[in-house]
C-alpha cells in the first residue's frame, strides 16, 4: 500500500498521530507534519474525504528511493510537498501527501 501509518490510522483513539509530544521538528522548528513548499506556503494534515471529494482518482504519489530520500532531504524531513506529487498533471498541485483518513473513510 505505500501509506504512512498516519495516513491511515493517525487520527484514531489511543494514537499519538498528529498529537504526539515527541515528534521531531525541522530546521524551520515547525513539527514534522507541518511541512512548507519552496513557495513558503505551509500545510498541515487534513482529511481525504473518500465520501465528498475524488481523492481515489487523483493520481498515486511516487513511493521510489530517489523521491523518498529527497523527502526526508538527510533527515530534515521537510521536502515531502516538493518531491511527492500526484502522477496527474491536475492535480498536481494539491499537497497529496499531507492528506489522512478517519474512521469515517
């Protein structure tokens, strides 16, 4: 499947998810999990709606070694919006990569 374990379980009772007090921080001291563009604009995680939006016809993110390891750029982790784009020139754009699921999905 390729997906983190936030995508899929991060918001879920008794995870620490996106509420954990350890998470490491970036060179920026933003939480892992808020990431910033090249452009400056920053992301935190949101829901992928499967019931209201067309996030399953938006295109797989890439999930080879050179996007990867240019992701966590030597252990910054703070290129995922500029390296994991979808595969669909549409949706491009959309920061994919910060999205998560809930129960409800």
């Amino acid at each position: 499947e390729n997906r983190s374990f936030d995508h899929a379980f991060g918001t879920l009772r008794g995870v620490r998810g996106f509420n954990d007090p350890r998470a490491i921080r970036q060179p920026n001291r933003n939480k892992v999990w808020f990431q910033t563009q090249k452009s400056g604009e920053t992301f935190a995680p949101f829901r992928l709606d499967i019931k209201d939006s067309k996030v399953t016809w938006m295109g797989c993110l890439p999930h080879n070694w050179t996007d990867q390891t240019d992701a966590r750029n030597k252990g910054k982790m703070n290129r995922w919006l500029d390296v994991k784009h979808s595969g669909f020139k549409e949706f491009a754009d959309l920061p994919l990569t910060m999205g998560h699921y809930t129960r409800e999905d």
